[in-house]
C-alpha cells in the first residue's frame, strides 16, 4: 500500500520558519507529482505547492516568494521549506501524490499541524 507520512510541523512564531517533509512509498514516488495542501479550521483544503516528476513547479499565490518545495528521489521524500511564515499559515498540512497514467489515484498523508503565533 501506498504510504505518505509527513512530519516538521509544530509551533513558530510569525516570521519563522519550518520545513515539513514528506516520506512516500518508493513504488510511487519517482513517477509521481507530488503536492502539499493545507486545512484550517472552517475553510476548504487549498493548494499550496505542487511539484512534477521531471521538477516542475507550481506555488499558490498566497506562499509565492516564501515556501519552497523540492523533493529528493533517492530519499522518496518530499519538502516544503516555509520561510517568512504569517498567521494566516495556520493549518493542517496534508503531503498528496498524483499517480496513474489513464486512471489516477490520489493518495493523502494524514496530515501535520503548523500553528503560527501572532
């Protein structure tokens, strides 16, 4: 079974910083685009960061200029690096993977708390 275990979330102070990662299942995640969501509380997931297979990119506009993601194949881990954090970071951030080719399967993390002090 496919596995997506994040983890370096926890608590920073606004302007601090985090850097979550992802650790998937290595049958996946060479050939898969990789993704981080995030949840708070009453509000809808949202897409933060999203990387392709061959290292595309692509950030929401909310995050641009301060998160990166990258990802290490050999390791079959994903990171988010998030640098300059804000309050409004505040959320549940879920590691996603997007694999298939004609059918596509999602695959979710269980998710990891960021709290970001004001």
């Amino acid at each position: 079974q496919v596995q997506l275990v994040e983890s370096g979330g926890g608590l920073v102070q606004t302007g601090g910083s985090l850097r979550l990662s992802c650790a998937a299942s290595r049958s996946i995640f060479s050939s898969a685009t990789m993704g981080w969501y995030r949840q708070a509380p009453g509000k809808q997931r949202e897409a933060v960061a999203a990387i392709t297979s061959d290292g595309s990119i692509n950030y929401a506009d909310s995050v641009m200029g301060r998160f990166t993601i990258s990802r290490d194949n050999a390791k079959n881990t994903m990171y988010l690096q998030m640098n300059s954090l804000k309050p409004e970071g505040t959320a549940v951030y879920y590691c996603h993977a997007l694999v298939g080719v004609g059918i596509k399967l999602n695959y979710w993390g269980q998710g990891i708390q960021v709290t970001v002090s004001s």
